[in-house]
C-alpha cells in the first residue's frame, strides 16, 4: 500500500520517496513509490501530472491500494527520488472540487436534488443534477455559493465509523468498501468524496455558474471556480471592451447600443430597397414597349428587387427579360423570367458555360454564374438569337 501523503496535507507539492516497482508498459512505464502526493484518479477529479526527479509524470492511477506514476521514461527501484507535483493544475481542479461540493450541498438543501454527473475537464467543468433549475435560481445558488466562499470556512475531513455513517447524513451514500472518507463545508455540505480538496473555502476564489440547461430530466449547470472564473472575466472584459470601443459605448452598455445599430442598419435596407425599387421603375418605364430579351447587369441590387425588376420588364418586352445582380470578381446572380418562352434552357446553358446554379419554372428562374460580365452578356445574346444552342 502507499502511503498517501496527500490526503495527509492536500497542500504538499514536493515530497521524497523511495521506488518501490517499475514496470513497462506500451510506451510509459508504471512507477510505485514507498509514499506520494500525486493524486490518483477519482471522485471526478483527474490524476496528477509533475516529475519524479526530471522524469516527467503524465497520469496517475491507483489499483489495489497502490499508486502508479505513469511515466515517461524507467526510475530504479529502489532509487530516492524527489517528487513535484504540477501544483497549478491540482490546485486549479481543487478549486473546482471544492466549488462543486459547496454548489452541489446548495442545490441538494434547497431543491433535495442529487448530483448525477459531474465532470471536471481541463477547460469546463459541469454538474448534472435530477432536478429542474431555472435561471434566476440559479443566479441565487450562486450568490450562496460565493457567501460560503467568503465566510472562508474550513473544509473538513473525517473518516467516520460504520456505526456513526449510518446515522449520518451525507451525498454519495452508496454501499463502499472499506473506509469512508466524508468532506464536510460546515452548514453548506457533507460528502463522500476520496479526492484531495481546499483548506478554507476561501481558497477556492469566485464561484462562477455560466449557464443552465435541460439534460436527461433534469439540468446540466456549467461552472467556474477561481483561476478559470478570472480567465472567463478577462476574455468576456476584453470582448466586450472591444465592442465598446468599436461603438462609442459604455462597457455596461453595450448591448443597448448593438441593438440601436441593429435596427439602424435594418431602416437603411429599407431606404435602399426602395431606392433600388424607384430606379428600377424609372428604367423600366424607359424600354420602349415591345423590345426584343431586354438584358440589364446592375452591380448592386438584392434578389427581390431583381425579380421585381424582372417583372417590371416582361409587362413591356417580348421574348425573355435577364437581370443579372453583381461583379465580375464575385460573380453574378440572375433573374430571368417571361410570359411567352421557357426560360430555363437559357438558364441550364449559362449554368454550363459560367460555372452557375439554380433552376426554377418556366416563367422564371434564378440562379448564380461565375464570369465576367462582357462573356455573359454575349453568351446570352447568342443562346437568346440562337435557341437551338
Ligand atoms: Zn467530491
């Protein structure tokens, strides 16, 4: 068995040992020690990772009450080695830990519902709870949450008797073997839980819950806790620092102004709708009653106008009316329509000599070429005086 020097002291980040086992494996080898304070793997929370001497340490599991360093390279048994372990990753997951226990004996005192997953990965971290949540709960959750922080109270370890676990009240109650180790936030939570948690609560710096949504019944709370909840306000602070630079805005009032710009540019497609709609008209009136396949290439007019303007055009054409939207180096969109000819073979055979897209009915299609627009315009001309093409 080893000894566990970090459930002695959650806080050791350096301690000595001897080799006790080393043994290959694929392309790591599988390191024992006489005592570590490399956590292995449990209660949701990763194994460590650090160095034994400068052998570097990827993982840490535990089997049959020993604890095996995967490592990078072999270490002799029998050897002396001083172990590091990566203290700003367990200290960071620790936060995370002891943040969860504090939100999960919240919820559980308050709603009597049951943490049903948690996941705690190196970017997120998630609780899975049996029960519904809605968001405004969930902002007061975190309010207590912080309070618990705040109070700094101790988190407490105990290994309580057979006798004394049945008649305690605690989360995780299930049949375990052997020794049970509960973790205790006074007034907040009482825990089974096996893996290495905070001193104080006051360790684990703000609680920050960053969303709610339904999952499998109940909810799936997504969660911050110290380092990881300031790297969250530094990215939201720069993002929104941005906006607020880009519009003249208060940082706290951004989303006011975003949504004054957002109605401003949808009354300017208004006004340049009917702008285009006007000119159109105008260009309209201006064919001579009864031409001959009037063909227009306009650089910047959207699809509903070209449709009208292609309407406008087969009241007083004859033949097929084209309307092409666009620049050479995007390409074109077009409208063809007509009350007399089928417009889609025109359309099938620019599609084919352009690159193009799109169909439709008889009487008018729509569609997209690639092209400059000299070669379309005389493509057209020649497929228009030349059906049979
Ligand atoms: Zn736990």
């Amino acid at each position: 068995m080893t000894r566990r020097l970090y459930y002695e002291d959650s806080h050791r980040k350096e301690f000595q040992a001897v080799v006790t086992a080393c043994e290959k494996a694929e392309n790591y080898w599988r390191v024992s020690l006489d005592q570590t304070a490399f956590f292995p793997e449990g209660g949701g929370q990763a194994g460590d990772s650090g160095f034994l001497e400068d052998v570097e340490i990827f993982d840490t599991h535990e089997k049959q009450g020993i604890v095996w360093h995967y490592a990078k390279a072999p270490l002799d048994p029998g050897a002396q080695v001083l172990g590091r372990i990566d203290w700003d990753k367990r200290f960071s997951r620790m936060q995370q830990h002891s943040g969860e226990h504090i939100v999960s004996g919240l919820v559980h005192a308050r709603f009597g519902y049951d943490n049903v997953g948690f996941h705690l990965g190196e970017q997120e971290v998630t609780l899975d709870f049996n029960g519904n949540i809605t968001k405004e709960e969930l902002v007061e959750i975190e309010l207590e949450a912080n309070k618990a922080v705040f109070a700094n109270l101790p988190v407490q370890i105990s290994f309580p008797s057979r006798e004394e676990l049945a008649f305690l009240e605690y989360r995780s109650k299930i049949e375990i073997e052997g020794q049970v180790r509960i973790v205790t936030i006074p007034g907040i939570d009482v825990c089974a839980c096996c893996a290495p948690h905070v001193k104080q609560t006051g360790e684990i710096g703000l609680i920050k819950l960053t969303g709610v949504q339904s999952h499998r019944g109940g909810v799936r709370v997504n969660m911050l806790a110290g380092i990881r909840a300031l790297e969250d306000y530094r990215e939201k602070e720069a993002s929104v620092k941005a906006v607020s630079v880009l519009l003249s805005a208060k940082e706290n009032q951004t989303a006011g102004a975003v949504e004054r710009l957002k109605q401003e540019a949808y009354e300017l497609k208004g006004r340049l709708m009917c702008l285009n709609l006007a000119r159109i008209q105008e260009k309209a009136a201006a064919v001579s009653e009864g031409t001959e396949n009037p063909v227009y290439f306009e650089t910047d007019l959207d699809m509903d106008t070209c449709r009208e303007f292609v309407n406008l055009l087969t009241e007083r054409s004859r033949g097929t009316a084209c309307v092409f939207a666009g620049n050479d180096t995007e390409g074109w969109r077009y409208v063809f329509g007509s009350h007399t000819e089928d417009t889609r073979p025109l359309c099938r055979y620019l599609n084919g000599e352009f690159q193009g897209k799109g169909g439709g009915k008889p009487e008018m299609v729509q569609g997209s070429l690639k092209g400059n627009q000299e070669s379309i315009r005389e493509a057209a001309d020649r497929f228009l005086n030349n059906p049979s093409l």
